[in-house]
C-alpha cells in the first residue's frame, strides 16, 4: 500500500531492522537507515507522495499529535510492533507540559537533524548521596483503554549530567531504549528531524524526571483528524522545499 517512495521506505526499514539483533547492532542500524531517508531530496519526496494520500493517511493521522514535550509528531510509517517511521517538527520557544522532562524511550531509537538545529542533554541516575540535580521521578504508561499518558508517582531522585550536544542538520544520533536525555529546538527557526522508533522488545512504561513540579496524572494525546494529517504534511513539504 503506497506510492513508490512509501514502498521503497518499507522496503529499507524492514531489510535494515527485521530479524532479531543485539541492540547495539540495531541502535546502528537505526542509525543509518534514518540518514538514508533523512537526505532532504528523499525526504521531501517521501512526505510529498503522503501528503497527496498515499500510504495510510487515516491510520498514520491516529498515531499523529502534538507530544506533551512541545513537537508535531508526524508518523509517516507504520511498521507495525517492528518500526515506526516519524517526522518531528519543533517549533522554537514552543511552551508544553513536559517541556523540561528527562525520559528514555520503549525501545531503541535514532534520529535524523533534516533542518534546523537540536540540543540534547544525557543523564544518569545518582545511586546514592546528596550530589546530582534533584527531581521528581515517574512511571509513564499508556492509559488502559485510551492513548493517555498516564504518569505514577515513583518518588525523588537525583541526576547526574553527563553529556551536552548540539545537532545541527546533517547530523544524526541512536539511543539505547534506557539512555535518559532531554532534547529542544536550539534555534529560532522551526527544526525538523527524521524519527525512528525500532520497536523491538519494547518496555512497557518509561521514566520520567522533572525538577519543574508536579505533572498531572494523565496528559490527553489528542489525534489529528485526516485532513489536518495531510495538511500538516503539506505544510512540512513547503518548508522543506524553502530550506
């Protein structure tokens, strides 16, 4: 199902990531395979052939929204529990919920920097001791029954910074499911990058660490209808067409 740039995508995605592989193996893999579709040419190509309705734009516009940590979240591949393909676009100085969380993720990533810029930031948890930056750490899971994000209370902790990196475009990083950072849009134009969820074993909840306050217990993922879908992707299209 798709047009010829959707098929060729589905083509790599399943010949780099199918199979069973360790996951510094598939962490590489990711990697790759996120810069091999991330080149502005075939990027472009890729959204524009969705934007006219290929694909599965009703599928892909319920698995789409606008993350609690302040981005447009774009699935432009469903691969099921094995992959999913994502444009992200991050607007600069955008205020949300969980702006300033420290997370990790499901299950392994890596992402593509196609415009604009990043910065991230990678954490470790302090063992013990009064060192470290406090924070407030939680239990986030999909509410049973919805697309929630549900956030449980799992007492203070403490942080250790270990790593600070910018992102410019052209550049590209792959995590560990487990690897807590924090990432934001480090420039005053709107960043857009190339998201890859692996799906291999995926946990079923992640952390969550905050120093700004208390979260509420549940955050509302509120879908995108169809055509709000294809025309955020023809928005995405035109500014990277102007880049």
């Amino acid at each position: 199902m798709g047009g010829r740039q959707v098929l060729a995508a589905r083509r790599l995605l399943a010949g780099t990531l199918d199979g069973e592989l360790p996951e510094h193996e598939r962490v590489a893999a990711a990697r790759w395979v996120v810069a091999e579709l991330g080149s502005p040419e075939r990027l472009l190509e890729l959204i524009a052939e969705l934007a006219s309705g290929e694909g599965d734009p009703e599928g892909c516009a319920r698995l789409s929204y606008r993350h609690v940590l302040g981005f447009d979240k774009l699935l432009l591949i469903d691969g099921g529990p094995k992959h999913m393909l994502r444009a992200h676009l991050w607007h600069p100085g955008a205020g949300a919920i969980g702006k300033e969380d420290i997370h990790n993720h499901r299950s392994p990533l890596a992402s593509y920097v196609v415009r604009g810029r990043l910065a991230m930031e990678l954490y470790d948890v302090e063992g013990g001791g009064r060192g470290g930056i406090p924070a407030a750490r939680y239990e986030e899971s999909l509410k049973e029954g919805s697309a929630d994000w549900l956030l449980e209370p799992a007492g203070p902790a403490r942080l250790r910074l270990t790593h600070v990196g910018q992102y410019a475009a052209g550049s590209a990083y792959a995590l560990p499911a487990h690897t807590l950072h924090r990432a934001w849009c480090d420039t005053d134009v709107p960043t857009v990058t190339l998201f890859l969820e692996t799906g291999s074993g995926r946990r079923q909840h992640t952390d969550v660490f905050t120093a700004a306050g208390p979260h509420p217990g549940a955050v509302p993922k509120v879908s995108l209808e169809t055509d709000d879908y294809l025309a955020a992707l023809d928005g995405l299209a035109e500014l990277l067409r102007s880049s």
